[in-house]
C-alpha cells in the first residue's frame, strides 16, 4: 500500500523502464508516487523482472538522475482490457547499513538503491508542486522566467502594427549597423571591414526578391521594375541598406507556406511575361500539395511548361512536397526543381535560446538531413536537385558543398494547412480551424503579433522570426557565401 503518493506524474519528469530475464527492454508509464513505492503500468502482462530503471528529471542540473531497482518486488493491482497495472514496494532496507561487516554486499546495495530512490522521490515532488503553484499562481511567461531566465516583464511590449513593429526591429539593425560600422574594428569571418563586406557579396552573389502575396503580385505588374524596387525597398525602410543599392536579378514569385497565396496562373503568366522583357531570371514557389488540388495544379504546370517552352525560357521551381516530383519528371528541360523550405527541416525558433541548454549547445542543430553525401547524392540522381533553399534563422548553419539559396530576414518556424488566422478572423478562436478554400485574405490586414524583443509574427497560415543579426555588420553572410550561398533572396512578407 503506497502512502502519501502522487498520481501522474508528468512523463518528462519521470519515465520508467522494465529490463526482463528476456533482456527485453520495456518503456513504461509511471502512474503513482511514493516514497515507499510506485505504480507502473504496462499494455502487456510482464513477468520475471530483472531491473527497473526511474529517470527522475533534476531541474537544477538539467538532466535524468537514473536510479535503479534490482530484482524488485512487483504485485499486480489491477488490469483492464487495454492495461495492466503493477505496485513496486520499496521499503524494509533503510536500517541496513553498509558499514556493518555482517551484511552483505547485495543488501548494502540495495539499501543504498533505497535511500537514493527515496531522496530522488522527496526532490521530485518538491519540484512538482513548486511548479504547479507556478501554473496557478501566475502565466506562462513568469514560470518561463523562473525556469529559464525569460524576461516575463518585456512582454508588456507590443507593437500591434505589424508594419511599425518590422521597421522598429530593421531600424534596431541600422543602429547596430551604424554604431560598429564607425568603430572600424569589426572582423567578420576573414572580412576586414564593412567595404570588404559590400563587395565579396557584390562579387559572389544573385541578389532576389520573394512576391508571396496579391499585394506585391499587383504591384509589380503594375509598375516597372525600377520603380517597383524603389517602392519595395521604401515600404520596407529598407532604402538605406547597401544591399538596397544593388540590382535584382530574379524573382522569386509564389507564396512557400500558403496554397490560397499562390497567383492565378493567367496572372502568374503575365507576371513571367513582365519578368522576362525586363530580363529577370524566374523562380517559381510552390507549397505543399493538397490531393483535391492536385489536378488543377498539374493543369497549371502543364500551361506553365507550354508557355516556358513557347518562349524558350527557362525557370526554377520550389518544391515543398514529394508530390510535385511527378508532376515535372519529363519537364526538366525547362524546370529545375529546387529544394524548398518546407522540407529543408532544421529546428527554428527565435525563442529557443530559453529552451535548458539549447543556448549552449546551438553547434548541435548546425546540421540536418542535408548534410549527409549520401541524401544530397540521391536528389541529384533521382530528381536533378542540385539547389536547397535555406532560412538564416539567427545560429550558424552548416551549409553542404554546392550552390544554394539564403532567405533573410524573416524565417518560418512551423505551417499549419489549416489557418490559425483565418479561423480567429472568421470563427473568433484561432482553434477552430478547418481548411480554407476561396481565401478572403485576411493577412493582408491582420497578423499575430507578440512580445516585441521575441522578434517573431504570426503571418498568413505560419509563424515566423526575424533574424536580428543577419543585416547587420556582425552578419555570417560572408561565411555563407563562403560556403555555398550563391544567392541572396529578400523576403518581408
């Protein structure tokens, strides 16, 4: 009988494992808590357990403290028709003491497993209970700042305009910008100064832009290129940036995250048609491809192929989903598939500094999937990708041979088909969500905003961060370009 216990706890503060005689390993579920014992439970009937491990989480050291349970003594309490439920006693052994010359090695052991377990109980519901009078007492923001340092008190500052709130942060850069540029004192991964900077880029890399919503599509079409960058840079207070003064060579047009963002492919002609008699190179963006979409896409691609082929004019595209592959396979002539961002995966989060560690141990999420030879050598062979569209999203990456694409400043952090914003907008509760077809568009006026300094957006169907230092004098786009970045793409949203 277990006394003074507590019921489920949470499993990332305490998980178990059951080694049988088998050596079968076993995950199981903590159910109860005590000091003189737990309850566990299993989706099969176990028996002849050898060991069980507990992994109790300690706050204060950030990690599992392992205590283990020799030969325990299990009794079966209960069982259902999905689940077995078993009590483990721990208690009898504390006035065993392992000084005393009489008692056995084997005893001693386990009195000293005894009283570990019992003191790793003790600090484990101590925690708990300190962290739900946390949860009850205040929001998340004061128990992240109790448990990680966040600055719960920044986030009284918000800025609701999302246009305001993007030209604080860029002008946030500029000052840095400014400030370092003056001390003449800034090395940058073999860079000697902010001139050198200007030109190894000017030197190395294409310059673009991302169209990604009817607002940039109008426009453009509507203006020559000229006049549609000087606005573009303007209403981006983007005019006095240096990568401002340098001439766009392509454009990227179509929305990554957003299948309803996607132009009208009568407007998505007439914008390729713009971009060609003003000599821009064409890279087009798809997202991911829903099955009742999939036929009006591949009608799309096939008038894109026949226009493409008509004007003998050659263009990339993004490919979010494996999907699309099909749909282009005896097109490469005139498409190049590109590997997008939806399936680039790395974790990205302007809040992941706060996560236990992470701050210290960023090396780790340097690489992905698409750091391996043997990956990169299969989308060369099987689809003729050679291009992988990256995010700088505010730690270094480890970019593969080749030459790839870099999206600054914004980067996206996770999607969801079914738009957060639109169901606040039309539902009044961002949780009611549902697929949208015949989207009235309400990103055009409204966003998520949050806490300033977190420097992130809840924009059209995704969230997404700014990168505060990928503008500035302090940027690792020199160590980029040094590395595979041959291309610089701009995306405000």
């Amino acid at each position: 009988m277990l006394t003074d216990s507590v019921s489920m706890i949470p499993f990332a503060l305490l998980s178990g494992f059951l080694y049988c005689r088998d050596e079968e390993v076993i995950e199981v579920r903590i159910t109860e808590l005590a000091e003189n014992g737990f309850c566990f439970r299993t989706a099969q009937e176990v028996d002849s357990i050898e060991k069980i491990e507990l992994h109790f989480y300690e706050e204060q050291d950030k990690k599992f403290r392992v205590i283990a349970i020799d030969h325990p003594r299990s009794l079966e309490v209960s069982s259902d028709e999905f689940s077995y439920t078993y009590e483990v006693q721990v208690h009898g052994l504390d006035e065993v003491k392992r000084e005393q010359p009489c008692i056995s090695d084997a005893k001693s052991k386990i009195s000293a497993s005894t009283t570990m377990y019992r003191v790793a109980v003790q600090g484990l519901i101590q925690q708990y209970y300190h962290y739900i009078q946390l949860k009850m007492s205040g929001d998340d923001a004061t128990l992240s700042e109790v448990y990680t340092g966040y600055p719960a008190h920044l986030d009284e500052e918000i800025t609701k305009n999302f246009v305001k709130q993007r030209q604080a942060w860029l002008r946030e850069t500029f000052d840095m910008q400014i400030k370092e540029k003056d001390t003449d004192s800034t090395k940058i991964a073999g860079i000697d100064s902010y001139k050198n900077l200007e030109h190894s880029l000017l030197k190395d890399c294409e310059l673009a832009i991302q169209l990604d919503h009817s607002t940039y599509y109008e426009k453009y079409l509507n203006h020559p290129i000229a006049d549609f960058m000087k606005m573009y840079w303007e209403e981006n207070a983007f005019s006095n940036h240096w990568l401002s003064k340098q001439t766009v060579t392509r454009l990227y047009i179509g929305n990554e995250f957003c299948h309803n963002l996607f132009p009208d492919w009568n407007q998505l002609i007439c914008m390729m048609e713009k971009a060609r008699s003003e000599g821009l190179d064409v890279t087009i963006s798809f997202t991911y491809l829903r099955e009742e979409l999939l036929s009006q896409t591949e009608q799309g691609i096939n008038q894109l192929y026949d226009w493409c082929k008509k004007m003998n004019f050659p263009i990339e595209l993004v490919i979010n989903d494996w999907g699309m592959l099909p749909l282009i396979q005896k097109k490469t002539d005139l498409f190049t598939p590109v590997l997008g961002v939806l399936l680039n995966k790395r974790r990205k989060d302007p809040r992941i500094k706060y996560k236990a560690k992470c701050d210290k141990e960023l090396e780790q999420f340097m690489c992905n999937s698409l750091n391996n030879d043997f990956y990169q050598e299969h989308l060369q062979e099987k689809y003729g990708m050679n291009r992988y569209e990256y995010e700088s999203c505010g730690y270094p990456i480890e970019i593969p041979k080749g030459r790839h694409s870099l999206h600054i400043p914004f980067y996206q952090t996770n999607t969801s088909q079914y738009c957060p914003l639109y169901a606040r907008c039309k539902e009044g509760r961002r949780g009611k969500q549902s697929f949208v077809n015949g989207c009235p568009e309400y990103c055009s006026e409204y966003v998520f905003s949050y806490p300033d300094h977190l420097h992130m957006v809840g924009r059209f169907n995704s969230l997404f961060g700014y990168d505060t230092e990928i503008l500035g004098v302090n940027s690792l786009l020199p160590y980029y370009v040094e590395h595979g970045i041959d291309r610089i793409v701009m995306n405000f949203m």
